[in-house]
C-alpha cells in the first residue's frame, strides 16, 4: 500500500479561495459593565471573519515508507482553516503555522531557517496543510512547492472536527470614544476616528458630560451608562454602540 507520494504536477489544478463570513463586533458588547483607565477606549468596534475549519485534538504523526524516503508530516493539536478548493478537494491551512511539519529523508522541507540581525524565523515554502476530498471525506496531510507535491492519507480512525475559526481585526474604518478624566462632576471624552489605522486629525472632538444631570451620557448613536469616574479611571455599562458600516 502506497504511503507516501512525491507528485510533479504539470500544471496545479486552479483552486478558489474560501470567503469568511464577515460581521462587525462591539467591545465591550451591550450590557456588559467595564472599567477602563484613563486615556483608554470607552468603546471600539472590531470586523469579525469566520471561516469554516477543522480541530485536531490530540498529536498525529503519519510516515510514509522506505521506498519513497520515509517522509512524514507532524500534526499538533489545534485548528485548520478552509482556505481554497478545486473541483476535488478543500484544502485547509493550520492556523498557527507550527502546528504542521513535514519532514524528507530526516530534514524538514516545508520551511527554512532565516538568521538576520541576531534573529531566525522559520520562513516556509509553498503550502503545507490538511486536504479533504470532496467525494469520499477522506483527509490527506499535504506539502505543495511549486508542482511538487508531498501527501500521506491519514488513517480512517482519526477524528478532525468540524468548527468555526474566527479572526477578530480592526476595520479600515474605526470610531471609538476614550476617557479624559473628571473635574467635578464633569467628564471628559475624546472622539476619534481612523482611517486604515490613521488618526483623521479633522475627526477628532473633545466632547463634556455633566453627571450630575444624567449617568448616561450620548454620542451619536452610543450610549453608556457611568456607574463611577474618577481622574484615573471610569466604570460604565454599554447601553448601545456605533452602528455597523
């Protein structure tokens, strides 16, 4: 029974990359009751990407044989990302990218070792990753260099479960509130809006609350209630946040 296969592809199949399912998150989120210091957010909203994935539990090793060099992949446990697929098979990426290893005739081949400056970092080479077919939901473990193609089928008895993988990232538009201090029973915010992580110097406002009138305060569609605010730090619930783009 084969193994082990090294593949030289003429041509790799034309693959199309998976597309996350994109929503837009508040921190803190309705209803929580949060404290911050001063100089920091009061509110900021973060783009939540959801992928479809696959979680391995325990450590898997899967070698090939003799014949054809003996290679083998290093599995640990942690999770996969669906990243593209051609007309057979969905292939998905380990999302720490030292949770899959593959090894020919003893020496690691999916990356190289990079020095510069007193430091290394592993760089790798092409992709390297879990494959599903389609038809049979079958897994492969696989390493794609150029049309260089290393896999081993892993055995029937291992389970991958099916799962969500997020990624949490700062939209390209951002607004958030941040907390200035007290005198008084006045409060002071900051308004600040970003452009693909630039502060947009017109944008910004400096913004007083007088609590002695209300414990809600209000900016465009925010609203928070302030439980306690001190010169060093704030307490408040979040009643409603920025809307989405």
């Amino acid at each position: 029974m084969l193994l082990f296969g090294a593949v030289i592809l003429g041509g790799c199949a034309s693959t199309t990359p998976f597309v996350p399912a994109v929503s837009y998150r508040d921190f803190p989120e309705t209803g929580e009751v949060t404290t911050v210091t001063i100089g920091s957010p009061l509110i900021s909203k973060a783009k939540v990407m959801a992928f479809e994935g696959l979680a391995l539990s325990e450590p898997l090793t899967v070698t090939g044989n003799i014949v054809t060099s003996g290679g083998r992949f290093e599995l640990m446990p942690g999770e996969f990302v669906a990243a593209e697929a051609d007309s057979k098979w969905i292939y998905y990426r380990a999302v720490d990218f030292e949770n899959i290893k593959f090894f020919a005739l003893g020496l690691r081949s999916d990356s190289f070792t990079a020095r510069g400056k007193g430091a290394t970092e592993r760089i790798p080479l092409g992709r390297i990753g879990v494959r599903e077919n389609k038809t049979s939901g079958r897994y492969e473990a696989f390493h794609l260099n150029g049309n260089l193609l290393n896999r081993i089928p892993i055995p029937d008895g291992v389970v991958f479960e099916r799962t969500k993988v997020t990624k949490i990232d700062s939209p390209g538009f951002k607004r958030e509130l941040l907390y200035n201090g007290k005198a008084g029973s006045t409060i002071k915010i900051i308004y600040r809006e970003f452009q693909n992580d630039l502060v947009r110097p017109a944008f910004t406002q400096e913004l007083t609350y007088d609590l002695s009138e209300s414990d809600i305060i209000g900016f465009q569609e925010v609203r928070l209630r302030i439980l306690d605010a001190s010169n060093t730090s704030i307490t408040y619930e979040m009643l409603s946040g920025f809307p989405d783009l």
